[in-house]
C-alpha cells in the first residue's frame, strides 16, 4: 500500500512554523499542480492545527523527501522565502501504508486535533479532498482513501461521544478569554475576520454573554450580516485601530497570510489607555505581528496557547476516544480489504488480457491448419477456445478476489508477468 503522509502539527512544530506552511484556498490553486509536478498526485490538509501531505508514490522514500522539498519550498517566509529542507525537517513526521491511512482516519474522526473530538476537522478534511479534486482530478485510490476516512469520522461521531459537547478552535479561545479575564458581560470586544472561523467566534461570544461585539471585516458586508444576526455593531476595516481604543478584547480570525495588526496598529490604540488589551490571536498564519507582545498594556495570545484549556477539555471523554478509535480500526480494516481486491483485480485483468492475447494467437494458427472449415465450424472452434479460458481461469479468479487468497497475489505475478 504505496501511500505516503508527509506533514507536521500542533504537536510537532510551533505556530511560528506551522503558519510558514500553511496554505490559503487560494495558494492551493498553485500548490496543488505544484505538488503534482514535484512529487505526484495529492491531498494537502492545511487547518490551523496542520499541514499534511497525503499521496500515492511510485517510490515511497523517493516521495517523502520530494514531499518534504515541495513543503520547503512552499514556506511563506520573508526575503526571497527560501529555506533549506533541513530546517524544516525536524518538525515533519512521515508515515507509510496503512500506518498513513490510519493517521488520516483518526484526524477526520477527531481523535488527533488540540481539542478531543472538535467537529471541523471533519468538514476541512472533505474540503481538502473536493479542492485538491477540482483543481486536479484525483485517482480512485485517493478518492477511495479519502472517503473512507470520512465515513470513519461521521461514524465516529454518531456511535460514540467523541463530539459530544466538544469544543471548536473558536469556543477554546473564549474559554480562555473567560479564565483570564472572569465575567465577560461588562467587556467590549472587537472581532477581526467574518468567514467561517470568524462566524464561530461571534456564535462563542455571544453564548459567553458578552456585553458588547464588533466586527470588522475587508468586506464589509460580511460585516453587517454578523452584525445583523448577533445584534452586534460592524466596523469599517480601515477604522479598526479607533475600535481598538474602544474595546477591552481583540479577537483575529482571518484567513490571510499577512498580519492584519502592526505593532503601530496597536501601539497607537492603547497610548494612554488605563487598562491592558487582551488581545487573542486565532490565525494561522498569525494575524498579529508577534512583537505586539512586546507593547505595554497588552496581554498577546495565539492559537497554542489553547493547549492548556483543550487539556482540560480531555477530562471525563477517555471512554468516547476509545470507542472512537475501535470506529477507525474497523473503517481501516475496510478499506485494506478493497485496496487488496483492487490489486486482485488488477492482476485478474492482467492475467486476462494475457489468456486472451495468448488464445487468439493460437486460434489464428489452428484456423489457417484448417482451411476447409465452414463459417459455422470455425465459429465453433472458436467458441470453444473462449470456453477453456474462461473455465481454467474461473478458479483461480474466485480465488484472488477472496480475502483468503492475496498470498497468491505475487506468485501470480511471478509466474504470470513478463
């Protein structure tokens, strides 16, 4: 089972690395044929927890160190953006087989995120399959591979509790906002980002009782349809540091790939402000120019400082985890079962199509021995010709495409091949 997972993760490398080769829906439009071109056909999973890399190699080690180059290559860095695959190596973990299939499993079903069970991962692992398939067609192995992972996770997710009462990336960061700061209905916060992950936060939010939210938005009428459905109050883009000034949290989550707030953006706000701004950074890549930490009155979070509150989220789910995880042996089973009968399958058409090559050279000899034969006659011959294939290889057929019989898979294609 030739595939390949190249990648690293929340557990692996820092937010400082992971953003570096994190992709945007719109970079994938590039990175996909690139990836093609460098290392063959694949998937690129890229959240804010992750970046992986799934294919199907001719050579596996071959592919792993041409996966882990497309990755150096791909790192949004700054000066000419090029960086050794030596510096990124450390933090990229690789796996083979049905060891790969098994982590893509697990990741759809929850069972690998920062938050135990956390329902996105799901739909972003069925969003890099479609994208990676619109930009590029995907064979039917990767297609097969990557919806039996997602069968695994909505299993997971209706049989057991995995997802039960689980929290998103969206609600940890409101939790932590609640550790550190307490009651939040007297707070005014502005929220930076109206897609999907924005969305989340103000549905957090507004659940925590918030007293008051803006939003601010590069489209503004993003915006307003936050605002409209939360009864909260849009902020013109380009008025955010006068937001700032007004509010007592700051919450990024855009996807983007430069910082949405400087060190000025946020110095300017907060000259001559009595109390600190808490300010939380979700985006990956960051949102907020790291040294912004450094500004005084501001307390800077981002995304992996959640780790201690998804930590706690851990308590009292053990059990749903491992009934999740008998979900994805069992799915995982499944799916070696039809790629062994794919290559069954593959070598029954491949035995064949050799019979058959094989049968017509040796009727057209017979007949040409024969030339007094009526039409009928020949037609007869023939049809016994097609008659002893087709019963000497019924057989063998029934044999290969039983789960019993892949051992005979290679001594076929030993005594078969050419």
């Amino acid at each position: 089972m030739p595939i390949l997972l190249v990648g690293l993760n929340h557990t692996t490398a820092p937010v400082e690395v992971r953003e570096k080769v994190s992709f945007t829906r719109e970079q994938l439009a590039e990175a996909i044929p690139n990836l093609r071109a460098e290392a063959g056909e694949g998937v690129i999973l890229s959240t804010c927890n992750r970046t992986e890399v799934y294919t199907i190699p001719d050579d596996p080690e071959e592919g792993s160190i041409r996966v882990a180059k497309f990755l150096a290559k791909s790192l949004n860095g700054t000066g000419d953006g090029v960086v050794h695959e030596a510096v990124l190596a450390p933090y990229l973990y690789t796996e083979h087989g049905l060891d790969a299939a098994r982590h893509l499993f697990r990741v759809s079903s929850g069972l690998d995120s920062m938050i135990l069970g956390e329902s996105q991962i799901l739909g972003q692992v069925r969003t890099a399959m479609t994208t990676a398939a619109e930009i590029e067609p995907l064979s039917a192995d990767v297609s097969r591979l990557f919806h039996s992972a997602i069968r695994s996770g909505r299993r997971a997710r209706d049989e057991t509790d995995i997802g039960k009462n689980a929290l998103t990336v969206s609600y940890t960061g409101v939790r932590l906002l609640q550790q550190t700061l307490g009651d939040l209905s007297d707070l005014s916060v502005l929220l930076v980002g109206a897609g999907e992950a924005g969305r989340l936060v103000a549905d957090a939010l507004t659940s925590s009782g918030v007293g008051q939210i803006k939003v601010a938005n590069r489209t503004a009428a993003r915006a307003d349809e936050i605002a409209v459905d939360l009864d909260a109050e849009a902020v013109p883009f380009e008025d955010m540091a006068g937001a700032i000034k007004t509010s007592d949290v700051v919450i990024t989550a855009v996807d983007h790939d430069e910082h949405v707030l400087s060190v000025d953006d946020v110095s300017s706000a907060v000259r001559n402000r009595e109390r600190s701004l808490f300010v939380l950074d979700l985006g990956v890549p960051r949102n907020v120019d790291p040294l912004v930490a450094r500004v005084d009155g501001v307390i800077l979070h981002n995304i992996d400082d959640l780790t201690q509150v998804a930590t706690e989220n851990l308590s009292g789910r053990q059990a749903a985890a491992v009934n999740a995880e008998k979900v994805v042996e069992d799915e995982l089973a499944r799916f070696a079962v039809w790629w062994d009968s794919r290559e069954a399958t593959s070598v029954i058409k491949d035995v064949r199509e050799m019979a058959e090559a094989t049968r017509l050279r040796e009727l057209d000899k017979a007949l040409k021995l024969m030339p007094g034969l009526s039409e009928q006659q020949r037609a007869n011959v023939e049809a016994m010709s097609r008659s002893l294939v087709a019963k000497l290889l019924h057989q063998p057929t029934v044999r290969l495409k039983d789960p019993a019989g892949r051992p005979y898979l290679q001594a076929i294609k030993e005594l078969f091949g050419p």
